[in-house]
C-alpha cells in the first residue's frame, strides 16, 4: 500500500520529475536505518524486527505530512485590487503582468477602480469577495471605515493583505510596502525652497481623495516648509481627483484667479492636466512645478521643461516585495513592512 506514495530510489527520472512525495532515501535517513531496510517494509517483507518497521511507518506518515503541509503553504493566487488614477493605475498593472510572466506558476488577478468613480462599500465588498479566491491580497486604497472593516474581516480569516503604496495602518493590515510618504513631501518642499530662495508668492498644493499616503505627503511639505523657508506660504489646496481632465479644469480655473503663484506641488496624479492649465496660463518656466511617478507622460513633461522634478519610486521592486510579505505570512514566517528607496528625476537624469 505504501508504494502509491513512497517514489523508489530506481524510479526513472521522468517519474522523478513529477514525484513530490518522500523517496526510499529520505525515510531512510529519517528512520536511521538502512534504504534495503525500507524498501523490506514497503514490500512487506520478513526479516524486520516490529520496532523498526514502525520507526519507518512513522517516518513515512511524517515526511508525507510535511509534503502535503509543504504544498498547501505554497501560494498559487494573489489579488491586487486598486483604487487609483488610471495612470498610475497603468503602470502597477505592467509590473503585475511583468512579475506573473516570470512567475508562472501564480496567477494574479487585477481590479481597479479610478479615484473618481470611488465607492468604499463597493471595494469593501471586493475585497471579501477576492479573498474567497486567492491566497493574499496586494491592495491600494484610501482609509475609510469600511474598508479597513472589510481588511480586517479578510485578515482575521488568516487571508494576508499587503498594502501598497499608501497604508492602511488602523486595518489589521499584515504589511506594508513603499515609499516613506512623509519624507517624499519633505523632499519636495526641500527642493521647492531652495528652488526659489527668494520668491515671494503662493505655493499651490494639489491632493486627491483621502490616501493616507498623499495625507503624509502632506504633512512632510507642510512641516518643512514652516519650519526652514518661512517666506513661502501654502494657500489653497486643489483636488486632482488623480485625473488629467479635472486636474486641469481646477488648476486653470485657480491660476486665472491668482497670478502670484511661484510653484505648485502635486501630491497626487493628473500631472498633465497641471502642467498644460500652467501652459494655457503662459507661466510656464515662472512657476516651479513638482510631482510624483516616473511614467512614460511625466518623462515627456520633464523633457519639455513643463515639469521641474518628478519623486518615484521603483514600482517593479514594491510588486515584487508585497508578493514576498504575503508569502512568508502564508508560510507563518515573520512578516516585516518594507520601505522603497525615494527616486529622483529631472529632465536631466529621467529614466
């Protein structure tokens, strides 16, 4: 009976090549007796002493339990679910689709929402329904209550969730990957004030809907800004909704109103949108222009001089990290959020 799951030390190598289970040395070694010895208990053979049959029986039913235990560890599906701008949006997509061409043996689904068709009951109830498909979920979302409810629930339900990007932190989350938000927006008001040492004027901050991590961009431009380049005040907020057309509509309605704005920030998606109302409002090249994610748009902005500097960060590494978190939370190995080295470019030094 135990030949349907012992391979034998003279199996041919295309039956290797599909065994999993444990081999005629590996009980040996496990029982500390000899192969011949096994391969006598396999068979049914006379000639073994009870005591030693069973130490081979026992070593058999553990090294096979250690294989099923083993294979139903391995993850096979991961989830990402976003909430994003579609540009940014775009580009998590490739690195999904690029990490899953080389790793075939996973699949990974992919739902996004965009940032102004959000509705949090909607992703909450994505988010349990993804858990009853898949191993981990890697997902992009702003806070909300009902969101970290359904975050939490799916944890609870050992289901590991990572977040990317922008954190969930009061969810139950079981990690964390990106960049540290906090010092992206103190770098951006870092190169805003040497930028302009002696500008007198309004700084713009563009945001979006309620991501945390735009909240630390925030928080970190704000703070540096205060304390060591007093001379620039921050006076109004525009909301992006991480897209290009509206950027561009509240931006170009906000700039025909001031004319005394010497730099904007976006903390958010919609760069195109910005960088064309500061075109239509003839100030490009007198108003600093900073903003987030190397793409494909945002390389041609720097180029043309419409962008001054752009904060990334490797999209392809977060991916890649957030898949490795969930896969020692499914192996009940220690998890530990992973921080992305901040990136920076200009027209000078862009991808």
């Amino acid at each position: 009976m135990f030949n349907q799951f012992v391979m034998s030390d003279d199996s041919t190598m295309a039956e290797r090549a599909n065994w999993k289970g444990p081999t005629v040395t590996d009980i040996a070694k496990a029982a500390g007796v000899s192969t011949a010895t096994v391969d006598r208990v396999l068979n049914q053979r006379s000639g073994v002493r009870e005591v030693t049959r069973s130490k081979v029986m026992l070593a058999i039913e553990r090294l096979s339990s250690d294989e099923r235990g083993s294979e139903s560890r391995r993850i096979r599906r991961v989830a990402f679910i976003t909430e994003a701008g579609p540009t940014f949006t775009g580009l998590v997509e490739r690195a999904v689709t690029e990490f899953a061409t080389q790793h075939q043996d996973m699949v990974c689904s992919f739902d996004s929402v965009a940032t102004a068709d959000a509705n949090a009951t909607a992703l909450a109830q994505l988010i349990e329904q993804r858990a009853e498909e898949a191993e981990g979920i890697v997902l992009i979302a702003p806070e909300d209550p009902l969101i970290n409810r359904a975050v939490r629930s799916v944890t609870g339900q050992g289901i590991p969730v990572v977040c990317l990007t922008t954190d969930l932190p009061n969810s139950g989350r079981t990690g964390y990957v990106g960049v540290d938000q906090t010092s992206a927006g103190a770098t951006a008001a870092f190169f805003m004030g040497r930028m302009l040492p002696k500008a007198n004027g309004r700084i713009l901050l563009v945001v979006s809907a309620p991501y945390r991590g735009l909240e630390e961009r925030e928080v970190g431009f704000r703070r540096v800004l205060r304390a060591d380049f007093p001379h620039l005040h921050i006076e109004e907020r525009v909301n992006s909704k991480d897209d290009s057309a509206y950027s561009y509509e509240s931006v170009k309605a906000y700039l025909e109103e001031h004319s005394d704005v010497v730099g904007i920030y976006n903390a958010a998606g919609g760069n195109r949108g910005i960088a064309q109302a500061i075109r239509d409002a003839q100030l490009q090249g007198s108003v600093l222009f900073i903003g987030h994610e190397i793409t494909e748009h945002t390389r041609q902005l720097l180029d043309s001089g419409d962008m001054d500097i752009v904060l990334g960060h490797d999209i392809d590494a977060e991916v890649s990290a957030s898949i490795e978190l969930i896969r020692a939370a499914v192996e009940g190995r220690e998890v530990t959020s992973r921080q992305i080295p901040l990136l920076t470019y200009t027209r000078y030094s862009s991808p």
